[in-house]
C-alpha cells in the first residue's frame, strides 16, 4: 500500500469516482442507538448514508462500527477501493464505484464479524 497518501489524494480519489468526502458526522453512539447485534449496527449508520454508497463510505461504515464495539482496528479508504477494484464488495462486480444499502450492509457485516471476533 502506498503509505504517502494524503488526505487530499483520498478527497481526489473521490473527485474521481464522482463521490463526495463525506464522513459520517455524529458520534458513533448516537448514531447507532440502542442496537447490539454488528448487523444491526450497520444497519443503522448506513441508513443515514444517500441512496448509493462509495467505497470511502464502505471504510466510514466500518470505521464507525469498530469504534462503537470498542475495536481498536481501523480501514483505511484505499482498501475499500482496492476491495471494489478487485470485486471484493459485492462477488464478481469490479469497479462497481457505488453500491446499494443491502449490499454494504452484507459486506460490512461479514468485514466487521471477521475481524472482531476470535
């Protein structure tokens, strides 16, 4: 992974796939609510996403998920364009660029599950 980008370089990464840089502003806690179960936290922090998702908002997802359980990992934006490029979002679509809630929701669950439990 090319360790020199900028954040300037991720908002150009998203200039390019014609997304906003949008993070997600609340505090994981009042985003999710009440809700335990990971799929349930998904759900609900990519419920305040628009209608189609990038991959730099696949990353926000997952970030804010793994703060809410309390998990120090972290993705980095770059991954989840390497994961689009290479149809790891959504099996067999490369290059897709945006996604449906349902399919992030499917995604970051499995990513999230993965990597937080042992």
């Amino acid at each position: 992974m090319n360790e020199n980008l900028t954040v300037e370089s991720v908002d150009e990464m998203a200039e390019i796939d014609g997304t906003e840089n949008t993070m997600i502003d609340e505090t994981p806690a009042a985003v999710v609510g009440e809700v335990t179960d990971i799929e349930g936290l998904v759900r609900e922090v990519v419920e305040a996403l628009p209608e189609t998702v990038s991959p730099y908002q696949i990353h926000s997802v997952i970030n804010t998920v793994f703060e809410v359980l309390g998990s120090e990992r972290t993705v980095r934006p770059q991954m989840m364009y390497n994961y689009d490029r290479n149809g790891l979002i959504v099996k067999g679509a490369k290059g897709v660029k945006r996604y449906a809630h349902e399919e992030v929701v499917a995604f970051a669950t499995k990513f999230v599950t993965k990597h937080t439990t042992k």
